[in-house]
C-alpha cells in the first residue's frame, strides 16, 4: 500500500522592520509592511512530518513529540484546511491523482531550538508545515502562494517561505490575497551577514506577540504614526540597501526599527517591556563598539535587533564576527565554551576583550549566566524537503 508521507524543514527569520500590529486578526494581515533575514537552517530549524492516510480518525500534530490540539477554527486547522483545499483543487483537474485530499492527517514537529521563547518559533514552525504539506500533496504552488496560507499560521511564518532577504508586503484587499512574502534578494546576493544571536532568556515569555500587538494597535498614537510615516520609507530605504550590500545603512535602519517597536510597546497602555537590562547593556556595548569603528573613520560594524522579548539578535559582516563574540564574552562570561561553527576561535577558545579605543564604562560586566548562550549563524536559505531517513513519524503513523 501506498505511504503518502512528506517531511520537510524551515528556516527561522528575525526581522530588520518589525511586523506588529494586525488590521485583520482573523486573516493576519498587517497594519504595515516588514522585511527580515532568514537564517540559516543548519544551525536553527523546524522540521515537519506530514502524512494522509484513510485509517486516520482525525487531524493530529505533536510538537517536540507531545500532542497539541487542533482547535476548530484556530491557526493550525486553518492551515491544513488550506493546504487541503490546494490539493482538492488539483485531483479535481486531474482524475489520475489519488484522492488525499478526503484523508485526515498526522504530522509530526520538532523544533532544534526553544519553543515559544521569542526565537521566532512560530515562523519556522507554520513555514515548515506548509512545506511539508506542499510536499505530501504534491503542489506546484508558488513560495508567494504558500506564504499566504503561512500567514495565516502566525504572521511571521510567512517570511520564512524564503531564503535570504524577504519582505512580506502588507497588501490591500480585505481578502488577503495580496498580504504575502516576496524575495528581495537570495542568500547568494549577500551570504557575508552573520548573525550572533544572544540568548537572554529562553523561557515561555510575558506576553504574547499575539496579543501584545493588539493592545498597541488599539492603543498607541505612536503606532499610527510608524505605520503612515515611518516603515513605507523604510522598506524601500532598506531594500535599496541589501541590493548595493550597504550595509551602514542596513544597520542604521534595522537599529532604528528595532527601537521604534519598542517604543510602541512602552506607548501602549498598560505598557510592555520586552527588553531587560541585559538587553539594554548590549545595546550600549554595540553602539560603542560602533563609535569607535566611525571615529576610526570607518562605518557601522554590527546592528542590534530584539523581538518581542530580551533575546538580542547581532547582524555584521562574517569579518567583524570575532570582535563581536570576544566584546560580549568580556561582558557577559559564558559557563559553556562558545560553540563556534565557521571555526573563528583556535583550541584555546574565547578571550574576552574590547577593540582599542572602547570606553569600557559603558555597561558594567554581568555575571555567569546573564547571557545564557551564544549562537553564531548566517543568513540561509528557504524550506528544504527532506528524504524518508529525515521523518519524525514511525510506520503507524505515530510519532518516532
Ligand atoms: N514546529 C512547530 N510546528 C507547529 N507549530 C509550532 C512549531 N513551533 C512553534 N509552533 C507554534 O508557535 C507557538 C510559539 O509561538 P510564539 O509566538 O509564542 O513564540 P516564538 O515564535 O518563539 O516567539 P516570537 O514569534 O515572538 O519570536 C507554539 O506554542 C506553537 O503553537
Ligand atoms: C516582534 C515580531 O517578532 C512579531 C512577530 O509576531 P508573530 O508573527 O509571532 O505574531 P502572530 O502573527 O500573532 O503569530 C516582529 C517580526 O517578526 O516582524
């Protein structure tokens, strides 16, 4: 009998112009335009098994190997129904295909990182379910077409369709259809931005994006005035700029982005605090560090971005990497050796230090801890589908 059964894996991303604010909760669809990096799969990832079988009694998902309900209506039913919906449309055309679409699924998740921790959990997790079940069924729809049932998932899943530099254009209609990712340009165009993500706290956060977002679309002045006069100017500004490999100005622009949706979270009532002192005391060591490199007469070395919660996600040239991983280990120890994947560091490992010229009052040293971990990755490429040796479901269709 025929196994029809799919596995495929998506990339995180972490956003240059911040996505927060719906104008259609239902939908997902934004109140302004965002634009992101999608990071490399080989160092975080979710990977999805999806099978249809006709023995299945229900819809079922386990996530990291427990089972999270389908709710009716909720995000994840959404998603499937779509996905469905795509492959309905095709048996209709084509009488030869098997009819899977009348069949109820099992899928299997898990993420290599953690869950719900403000490391952008969501995208990769709805990216990768889309593109497994784009592979069970055998769809040839385009990545912008996927991307619009992603959305629907968590907004930010919808970035994660692509590799390397992706804006998700908020779209006009109510219906949606024009809400959706787009390339702006592939890995290959700038493979030389790494990132070093921060781990500050890898702990079920506060309050959810999710409804964080809400209460400052309906309460923050401010947010009123970044969705009309601040991100159209943006996008095209940092567009402009990941195409000439600009990266002072890459910088300057996501540094900004980054402060202005926290300062609509601390302008909606009651207000919100994602960052923490730890957040903040890396902020004063990257806006140093970057003094001191323009004072040299040189440009911006590395752009700080944080999400809705205190994890910090550095941007910088490949080159500028060491520095940056010796400048935070100074700061803030480390109780395990830095994991260093593009071989920066010799046997001996990291040596904390500053560049020359670095007024070290500018934060004070943290201890063992504050900074949970360090992960050094780079922009990467979109979902991948996997072979059978990759799948998280066993022969019953349970998870492995
Ligand atoms: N691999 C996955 N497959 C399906 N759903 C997932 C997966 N991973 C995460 N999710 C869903 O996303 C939720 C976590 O999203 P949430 O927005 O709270 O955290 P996050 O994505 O880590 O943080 P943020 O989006 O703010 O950076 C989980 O509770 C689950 O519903
Ligand atoms: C701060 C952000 O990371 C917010 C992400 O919000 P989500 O995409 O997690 O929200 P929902 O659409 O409600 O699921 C900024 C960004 O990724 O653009």
């Amino acid at each position: 009998m025929t196994v029809y059964q799919a596995t495929a894996s998506a990339p995180v991303n972490i956003a240059c112009i911040k996505y927060w604010g719906k104008r259609d909760t239902k939908l997902i669809l934004p109140t302004n335009s965002s634009l992101s990096v999608t990071l490399d799969q080989d160092h975080l990832r979710s990977t999805t098994t999806s099978r249809a079988d006709p023995s299945f009694q229900q819809d079922r998902l386990w996530l990291n190997g427990t089972e999270d309900e389908i709710k009716e209506g909720g995000r994840l039913a959404t998603c499937i129904r779509e996905m469905k919906a795509l492959r309905k449309q095709l048996e209709d055309k084509d009488s030869s295909l098997p009819k899977i679409s009348d069949y109820h699924v099992h899928i299997s998740s898990r993420n290599n990182f953690p869950t719900a921790a403000g490391l952008a959990s969501s995208a990769s997790g709805f990216a990768a379910l889309v593109a497994s079940l784009a592979a069970l069924y055998q769809l040839p729809t385009s990545r912008s077409d996927l991307s619009r049932i992603a959305r629907q998932g968590s907004g930010s899943a919808c970035r994660s369709l692509f590799g390397g530099f992706v804006a998700w254009q908020k779209g006009e209609r109510a219906d949606g259809s024009d809400s959706l990712a787009v390339e702006v340009a592939p890995r290959e165009h700038w493979p030389d931005i790494h990132a070093l993500i921060c781990v500050v706290n890898d702990e079920k956060k506060g309050t959810s994006s999710t409804s964080g977002m809400q209460r400052t679309v309906e309460t923050s002045p401010l947010l009123q005035h970044r969705i009309k006069h601040v991100v159209p100017e943006r996008m095209a500004a940092i567009s402009k700029a990941i195409l000439a490999r600009d990266f002072d100005t890459f910088a300057r622009i996501t540094m900004q982005d980054s402060n202005q949706f926290h300062a609509v979270a601390l302008d909606t009532e009651p207000p919100i605090f994602y960052m923490n002192d730890v957040s903040r005391a890396i902020i004063a060591l990257i806006v140093e560090y970057n003094r001191v490199a323009v004072e040299k007469g040189g440009k911006l070395k590395a752009a700080y971005t944080y999400d809705a919660g205190p994890n910090a996600v550095i941007y910088a040239p490949k080159e500028n990497i060491k520095e940056i991983v010796e400048l935070i280990v100074k700061y803030f120890p480390q109780a395990e050796n830095f994991k260093d994947p593009f071989g920066l560091f010799g046997a001996a490992g990291v040596q904390g230090k500053v560049v020359e010229g670095f007024n070290e009052a500018v934060a004070k040293p943290f201890s063992v801890g504050a900074v949970k971990g360090l992960i050094h990755t780079r922009v990467g490429d979109g979902p991948r589908t996997l072979g059978p040796e990759e799948a998280l479901l066993g022969p019953e269709g349970l998870p492995k």
